[in-house]
C-alpha cells in the first residue's frame, strides 16, 4: 500500500472534501480523487460516502483510519531521525482562541522561531475548539481542560483578568467605587450565545450585566474599551498593547485562569512536537511573567 496515496485519505477524511484536502496538500482536487480511486481499488472496499455535505469515512474506511495514522507516525519519525538533533525545522501549526494568539503567541513564537531559524509557525486564532483529529492543527491551546479523547494535556501558564476602562471613560462616567456602581455603566462583553467554554462566562461569575455591546472576539472588545465604549473583562496580558486602559476595581474583583497545551495523543512520540511543546511552555511562563511585572509596575 503506497504511503502517498494514505497520505491523500488521510487529508480526505479529515477536511471532508476533496478540494479542501487538495489544497491542504497543494494537489489538485481532481488527482485527490484519482488517488482516492485507486486506493479503494486496491484494497478492495469503499472508503468514502459522498453526500451534500462532503466526503465521509465508510465502516471500512474507519477501520483505515488507525494504520494511515501508524504510517504518517512513522514517515514524520523517519523524516526527524534524519534532520538530527540540532533546531527545530518544518511546519507547525497552532491553534489558539483569539485572545493568547494576538496578545501572548506573538512575541513568545518569534523568539522560538529566533532560535529556530528553520521553523515555520502558523497561529490559526478561532474563538472555538480545535478538532485535533482531523488535524485542524498540529497542537492547540484551550482555556478549559478536556476531558475526553485521545489527548494529552499539559498547563501552559495562568493568567489573571481585571475589570478595566479607558482613562477617557472614567473621567467622564460616573465614579465606580464598588462593584453596584457598575449598574450605571455600559458593559463590553460576549456574545452569549457565542460563549463556546464556560471559562468565558466571566460577567456571570462576577454577577454583573448583561453587556450591551458584545463580541465574539476579544480583540474586538479591547477595542470598545479603547474607544470609551464602556466597562469590560480584560486580560492583563493585553494591558500593556493597550495602554490607555486602566484597571478598576481590583481589590473587588479578580479572575484567574488557565491555558492548556492539547495535543493529539500519538504525537507524543514525535520528537519535533515534543521540544516545541517544551519551550512553548518555557517561552509563554516567561512571557506572562514579563507582562504581568509590566502591567504591576503601571498600577
């Protein structure tokens, strides 16, 4: 059975279609499904259903599944052994909600691609899970742990929000002494609805709202603030990229949380992954240690 063409199912089965798999891998979605021909031809089974909604795996595509997965383990283990132990080279692909890929990853992964002159970084920021399965990404990071799936799971760093307001705002509303005070001002928050981990949930844990000018993104919440649109649930890591915020009410109301490094479980073998990880980590520790002096140190 040829490598390349499980290289093909594999793409298949996790973008569900055949031009989305050709351009993952930069072939033509008509030679994606040439190839997908010819491996159901030679071993003798359908592996695809095709449907309006794309291309999904048969029973006996399923049962591919875990070997295609074996063989790319061991072409990328062969492919590292080769390379040898000096930097780290290639693509990595990362996934992170919208806040830590514009505020933390940015400075934390140039200095990893500092060291790593052959390394190529990509930062996918969706304000969602990343399905590591279908390989949406190499490594992705979450702001609760899971708990189900073959994932493993490391603390990358806490973090800590405030409550904050531009120092044009404050100067303008009416004064916030106390948390009641905030039923007076307009509040930035998110979309509920939209609000895809409970960790998020940060104006019901503080018990103040609804906000009336929300955002899925966090990017675009700053943003209000910026502008003296209201009140809002800041990271403090973001502080010092927005320095017209102020935070308020800090001996009232504070938030920890966390930031968890997921990856598929059988990466853990990969060498490459497995340093990356390693001084993501360090890097990001480092990051928000940085930070957070900074933001203490302007309070």
């Amino acid at each position: 059975m040829d490598w390349d063409d499980l290289r093909i199912f594999l793409a298949v089965a996790r973008t569900e279609s055949l031009s989305a798999a050709g351009k993952r891998l930069k072939i033509d979605p008509a030679t994606v499904g040439r190839r997908i021909a010819r491996l159901e031809e030679a071993t003798r089974a359908r592996l695809f259903t095709k449907s309006p909604q794309g291309y999904a795996l048969t029973e006996e595509g399923a049962r591919l599944i875990p070997h295609a997965e074996q063989a790319e383990r061991a072409a990328l283990g062969a492919e590292e052994s080769l390379s040898g132990p000096g930097g780290l080279t290639g693509l990595i692909r990362l996934g992170a909600p919208d806040g830590c890929a514009n505020y933390l990853l940015p400075q934390v992964l140039s200095r990893i691609c500092d060291a790593n002159p052959g390394l190529e970084v990509q930062i996918v920021a969706l304000p969602r899970v990343f399905n590591l399965s279908k390989r949406e990404a190499d490594m992705a990071i979450a702001v609760s742990r899971p708990d189900a799936g073959r994932l493993t799971v490391q603390k990358l760093t806490d973090y800590r929000l405030h409550l904050a307001a531009s120092r044009d705002y404050l100067e303008k509303a009416p004064p916030i002494r106390a948390p009641q005070d905030l039923k007076a001002h307009r509040i930035v928050g998110y979309i509920p609805d939209m609000i895809f981990d409970k960790e998020l949930d940060y104006l019901a844990e503080i018990g103040i709202g609804p906000a009336t000018l929300t955002s899925n993104s966090v990017s675009v919440q700053l943003n209000w603030l910026r502008t003296g649109a209201g009140v809002g649930v800041v990271h403090d890591f973001a502080l010092p990229a927005a320095p017209g915020l102020t935070r308020i009410l800090t001996d009232h109301i504070s938030l920890v949380r966390s930031f968890w490094l997921i990856r598929h479980e059988s990466d853990t073998r990969l060498d490459r992954l497995n340093r990356f990880a390693d001084q993501l980590t360090r890097e990001a520790r480092a990051e928000m240690g940085r930070l957070d002096a900074l933001v203490e140190s302007r309070a």
